[in-house]
C-alpha cells in the first residue's frame, strides 16, 4: 500500500463519491480472472485493489469524526502493524 496513493484516492472519494471507487474495484476484481495476465500484472492489479479499500477505509475514519491526516496516519500504522506480525 502507498500511501501517496491513499492519500489521493481518499481525495477523490471526498470531491466525488465512493461508489466510483467502489465499481472500479469490482471491474479491476472481474479482470483478475482473465486467464492470459501475467503474475506481474495480477500484482499490479492486486495493489491497486489495495490501495482503493484503504483509500475506503481512511474515508470511513474521516466520516466517523477523525481528522483527514490523523485518520490516514492511524491506518497505515495498523496496516504496518499487521505486517509486523
């Protein structure tokens, strides 16, 4: 996860509307199944799925109450957290 990306992402949920984030990553889910894409390109897909629900994520914080940069901050330290273990 990027938090550039995130960052960005959270952005565009706020200007426009989660439900664009939300179809874009069942379109992107739909093209994992194409049997002819690489590892490489399933790993790019992957990554960007990844980004687009913690971008829903931090969205969520931010509507129940949480500043934009505290509610980006508290995520990726929890999403650092789960790798550490």
């Amino acid at each position: 996860m990027k938090l550039p990306v995130i960052k960005h992402l959270t952005s565009f949920i706020e200007e426009n509307d989660q439900d664009y984030v939300l179809e874009t990553i069942e379109t992107l889910e739909a093209l994992t199944e194409v049997p002819s894409l690489k590892d490489e390109e399933l790993d790019v897909i992957g990554e960007l799925i990844s980004n687009m629900y913690g971008a829903i994520e931090v969205d969520k914080m931010i509507k129940d109450g949480a500043p934009k940069k505290e509610a980006l901050n508290n995520f990726m330290k929890r999403v650092l957290g789960s790798i550490d273990k």
